[in-house]
C-alpha cells in the first residue's frame, strides 16, 4: 500500500494493539493523515473492469479507495471498526463531493455478518487479522456479494519487507492462495496473484507483492 507509514520496529504490546479499535481511534484523532488518500493499485486495476453498482469497502480507514469508486460512478459503503476512521473518512469524502454516493458502517470484520445487505463488489485492502484470521473474514465477505458480483480481497505477503512487524502481525500476512478454501461453491476464482510492488519507505525503494484474490459470484 503506497499509504503505509511504516514505523522501524514493533514491541508485541504495541503490534497486537493494532488487532483492536482503541489503538485505530487514537492513530486517526490526531490532525495527521494517515495514509495517502490515493487509491491502492490493485483496486484501480480491477474495479476499472467492472460495470459500477453497488460497492462495500471493508477496512476503509480515511476512504482513499471508497472515494476513487464514488468518483468512478459506484455508490459506496465505507465499513471499518474505527469510529474516528469512519468520521474521518467521512469528511474526505464531503470535501472530495461525492458524500451523496457514500455511506459509512462501524463494524467488526471478524464478526462481519451481510444481515441481508448485498453489495456488486465487495472489497477489502490491507486488512490482516491475527492469527491467519483472513480466511474467515473472506468467508464473511463473500456472503455480502451480490450474484454476478465480485470480492477483491488484497493484502501483504508475508517477507523480509516487512520483517520489522512482531511476529503478531507478521503472522496475520497472508499468500493469496490461502484465502481459497474461503470461496464458497458458487464462486470462482478470476485472480490468485502475487503482484510485485515497490514502495518507498523512508528514502528507500523496498519491493513487496500485494497477495490479490479476485472471485465472481456465479448468477
Ligand atoms: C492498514 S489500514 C488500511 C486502510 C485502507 N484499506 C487503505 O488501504 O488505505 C487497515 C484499516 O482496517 C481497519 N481495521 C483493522 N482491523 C479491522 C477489523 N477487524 N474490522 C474492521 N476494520 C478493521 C483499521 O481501522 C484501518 O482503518
């Protein structure tokens, strides 16, 4: 994710913090911008495919990728468990004209339910769970995606890039591979890639891969 501050190392206190709201709330109270506010790559990529519909962006944090869509013709729900992050998100998206295309949902993707919503493009970036917990988020995602629409889900491969993280957080990286078993029957799978990366974290040009997994909910 081109937004990523990365910080030189991680105490475990401080990295499984990070697995729970209050530690997103403070991290979005400040004045500060988090992340970039550019869209990821791989959303660009694939949603640039996709007819516009409706779209649900789990893990939105400040609402780069909820706003790219809005502006690309999709009604949005930007979804996170951050409650400043939501807010936060919010404003962007006032000052960026598309509030009127967009609506925010405070919620827990590990205990993420549809509760009947349904969504043509469901997607999630750089959420990573602890415990190789993203099989089942992708699991409680697909069952928020409409027939004939799509889930994306991306999020960093485990390597030495990112060697800095506790082993916590580290663990929660993920192969887009992984998430298959997650995909239930009537999907298929049109992605599972490896896609190459550069960023560049404090002066220095650092290659990642973003884990991508795109599926189609067959009609
Ligand atoms: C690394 S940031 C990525 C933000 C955004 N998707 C992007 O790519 O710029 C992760 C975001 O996911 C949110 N988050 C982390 N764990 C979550 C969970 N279990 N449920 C919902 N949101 C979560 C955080 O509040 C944060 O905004």
């Amino acid at each position: 994710m081109a937004h990523h501050e990365h910080r030189p190392s991680e105490t475990d206190a401080a990295s499984t913090d990070l697995f729970e709201p209050p530690a997103w709330d403070e991290r979005y109270s400040g004045e500060e911008t988090v992340w970039s506010g550019k869209p990821n790559p791989q959303l660009v990529a694939e949603a640039s495919r996709l007819r516009p519909g409706t779209a649900l962006d789990v893990g939105c944090g400040e609402g780069g990728d909820v706003i790219w869509l809005a502006r690309h013709g999709w009604r949005v729900t930007g979804a996170d468990f951050s409650a400043n992050g939501l807010a936060r998100a919010a404003r962007n998206a006032e000052a960026a004209g598309v509030a009127d295309r967009t609506e925010w949902w405070q919620v827990d993707a590990r205990t993420f339910a549809a509760e009947g919503r349904s969504y043509d493009l469901v997607t999630t970036h750089f959420l990573h769970p602890p415990g190789g917990g993203m099989v089942d988020v992708t699991r409680r995602l697909a069952s928020a995606v409409a027939p004939g629409g799509h889930l994306l889900v991306v999020g960093h491969a485990p390597s030495e890039a990112f060697s800095h993280l506790a082993a916590s957080r580290h663990n929660a990286l993920f192969l887009a591979a992984e998430l298959l078993p997650a995909l239930p029957d009537d999907f298929e799978a049109l992605v599972i890639e490896q896609r190459p990366r550069t960023v560049v974290r404090d002066g220095t040009t650092v290659e990642i891969e973003d884990s991508t997994l795109l599926a189609r909910r067959v009609q």
